[in-house]
C-alpha cells in the first residue's frame, strides 16, 4: 500500500462493487482573520466606521475579538489590499476621497434643522436610489429586500436607526458610485450623531409621535425596495420622496 496521501483537490472514487461514481468537492476553511476582516468590513460599509474614521488599534481589536494581534493584524492588511483602510504612520483609518461634511445646527430651532437635514437627504439620497434602481445586481437587491423585511412595527427608536442606516447605507452600494457613497455617509454620520436630532426622537414627551413615524415607515421601505427589485428609477424616486417628506412632516407637526 502507497503511503503517499491523497490531494486535496477534487478526487473521484470508483468502487469495484458499484457501478455510482462519488465525487467529493474540497473543503474550505475560513479563518480567523477572513472572519475579522467581515466584520470590520460590515461596520465599514453600514457607515458606523465612517470614512476618515479611525479603526481601533490592534490591542483593542484582539481583545474585543479574543484572538491574537496576528489575526487582527492579517484582516486589518487585506482590508489595506482592498482599499477599504489605509496606514497614516502606524494608525489605521477607513479610506476617505472628500474632506469632512460640516453637519450643525444654527441658532436654537431644531425643527429648523431638521428641515435642512431633509433637503440634504432628498437631493443625496433621491439620485441615489435612482441610480440603484437601475444597476443593483441579485446580491445587492438580495441585502436591500433582507433589512427592508426587519422592519417591524413597535421597535425600539435606537434599533430602527440602526436599521434605517444599513437598509439606506445598502441602497448607496447598490448605487455603485464610491464618491457619492462616502459623501452620503458623511452627511448620514453626522445626522446619527446629531444631539438636536436626537433629542426630538428620544424624548418620551414624543414617544407616540415617534412610534407612529416607524409604523409609517415600515411599509415605506418596503415600497423602496420593491421598487429598485424592480429596476424602476422613478417609482422607486417617488417612492423615496414620499417617505422623506412623510417623515419630516411627522417630526415638525408632531414633535415637540
């Protein structure tokens, strides 16, 4: 009997007693720095590590992740191959092209900015659906229909945005522009860290108004992502358009 061990490759097997003939596929292995760099790429690419933001350092990564700095070090490197981070001396930051978006609120009406932040949105995000409507592919679709069906109606205000950032940071992929994604993201960032934002949806004086604003919304995004599955830019546009306006309507007429 030879010694020598089989490949690993595909290897047919012919049994003598059989007329079947079994083919066995190779296995793969996914390690541990392939499981790293997803993770960090999926906190990249829903924005919450926005362009220009910088990735935690090795220590802090290996210990979050419980592996070793090697791991860490491996998956921070093929997300440098990639182009999805880049080393400023010995620091790691998500790639940027743009300078960063200035995003504040002027003077004390914060229902005045959130009427600006809408008109930011709508001429960002309108184009952008557009554009993902007519160039989205199976996988990209697959990933919009998946968030669109988490919605639920009742869910806690802090878990909706941030569904409402993965299902829109999705439909900017889809959009298969990386200038107008990374600008988008931009202004998306600064609107999750905005304090006036904030304040009007996480007060309990507007805890209805803001349950009624998610109930609307949830079959809003559905019709979103229906609309781009369907590859039709200007339905999914209207489409857009109303749940912009439908939610700025609810936060000025009913929050407080």
């Amino acid at each position: 009997m030879s010694s020598e061990t089989a490949p690993a490759s595909s290897h047919t097997v012919t049994s003598s007693t059989t007329s079947s003939t079994v083919t066995f596929e190779p296995i793969g292995r996914e390690t541990l720095s392939g499981r790293i760099r997803e993770a960090l790429y999926e906190r990249i690419s829903t924005g919450e590590l926005e362009p220009g933001a910088r990735i935690p350092s090795e220590r802090t990564l290996s210990e979050q992740f419980r592996v070793a700095r090697t791991s860490v070090r491996e998956a921070i490197q093929g997300l440098v191959s990639l182009g999805v981070i880049e080393r400023r001396g010995n620091r790691a930051y998500v790639t940027e092209r743009l300078p960063d978006v200035v995003v504040e609120a002027n003077g004390d009406d914060p229902k005045a900015f959130v009427r600006q932040l809408f008109e930011t949105r709508r001429a960002l995000e309108l184009p952008i659906i557009a554009l993902a409507a007519e160039r989205a592919d199976g996988e990209e679709l697959a990933e919009i229909n998946e968030i669109a069906a988490l919605f639920q109606p009742g869910m806690d205000i802090a878990e909706f945005r941030a569904l409402d950032r993965r299902f829109h940071a999705a439909i900017a992929r889809a959009a298969g522009n990386p200038l107008l994604v990374e600008l988008y993201g931009k202004v998306l960032a600064h609107l999750f860290r905005s304090e006036e934002f904030d304040g009007l949806l996480s007060a309990s004086r507007n805890s209805d108004a803001v349950g009624g604003i998610v109930a609307d919304a949830v079959e809003r995004h559905l019709a979103i992502a229906r609309a781009i599955a369907a590859h039709d830019p200007q339905d999914a546009v209207d489409e857009g358009d109303r749940h912009l306006r439908s939610v700025e309507r609810s936060m000025l007429d009913s929050l407080t």
